[in-house]
C-alpha cells in the first residue's frame, strides 16, 4: 500500500483493496474517500465493497466519485465541505492519488496560501504546478 502523507489531516493512496482497510484503520485513519468511480476500469475492488469494509473496521466513508482528468468545479465544491467536517485524518484513494491531491490542494487554495500548498502535494510526489493558474482562480473566487 502506497499511502503518501500530505499533511496531519489528508494522506491519499492509489486504489486500495478491501483487506487493506484493517491496516488502514490501525494507521489510525479515521474516514475514507474514494474518489473513483466504480467500475472505472475492469479488475478493480467495487466500492460496495470497500465501503462495507471501511464500515467493518469502524472507519467513514465518503464516495465522491470523480472523472480522472476532469475535475469539475463542482466535484471541488462537494469535497471542500465534506473535508472541512470529515473526522481526521484523512485517507482519500483513487487509481493513482493524483485525483485525491488535486481536490485536497484545489479546496484548500480557497483558504491557504498557494506555496504551501503546492509544496505539501510535492512532497507527497505529487507535482500540481502546472494547476497554479486554476489554484489561483479557487483562491480568488473564494475569498471571504
């Protein structure tokens, strides 16, 4: 399992397995996101099952399906609120990672400063610069 820490709230991971998530609850993460969709590609876990899982081993789950390439506005506006009030820390999968730590750093620009935010993703091997344009349009757009 290839977990990637980007900070004390959020780690992401690329598809997880439904006999991962005993492992995922000692680490001691308290909610589950899955931002695939199911059935995204042939052979992958089917989400009833990862959710029955989650639910087995004490962990929330959230299903926040969005398409690879293609997030929306929308798809940010959906996971901003449901990270605000998630239980923490956060454990978000989809096929690579890269879906989760676009939304984490595309929520957050609408109340951090980019640098940091571009860093952390970094970090985690995560490299989101080429979204600067859209992260700056997230912080402008959503300032109190």
């Amino acid at each position: 399992m290839d977990i990637r820490k980007i900070d004390d709230s959020i780690s992401v991971a690329p598809q997880i397995t439904p006999d991962q998530v005993a492992e995922i609850a000692r680490l001691g993460f308290k909610t589950l996101v899955a931002n695939r969709p199911d059935q995204e590609e042939p052979g992958q876990p089917a989400m009833a099952d990862l959710e029955a899982a989650a639910r087995e081993h004490g962990l929330a789950w959230v299903y926040l399906p969005v398409e690879s390439g293609n997030i929306l506005d929308e798809d940010v506006d959906a996971f901003a609120p449901m990270f605000e009030q998630a239980e923490k820390p956060v454990l978000a999968f989809c096929r690579s990672g890269t879906r989760c730590s676009v939304l984490w750093a595309l929520s957050s620009a609408r109340r951090k400063p980019l640098e940091p935010i571009i860093q952390q993703a970094g970090q985690a091997g995560y490299d989101l610069r080429g979204l600067i344009p859209r992260l700056q349009q997230q912080a402008s757009t959503h300032q109190d």
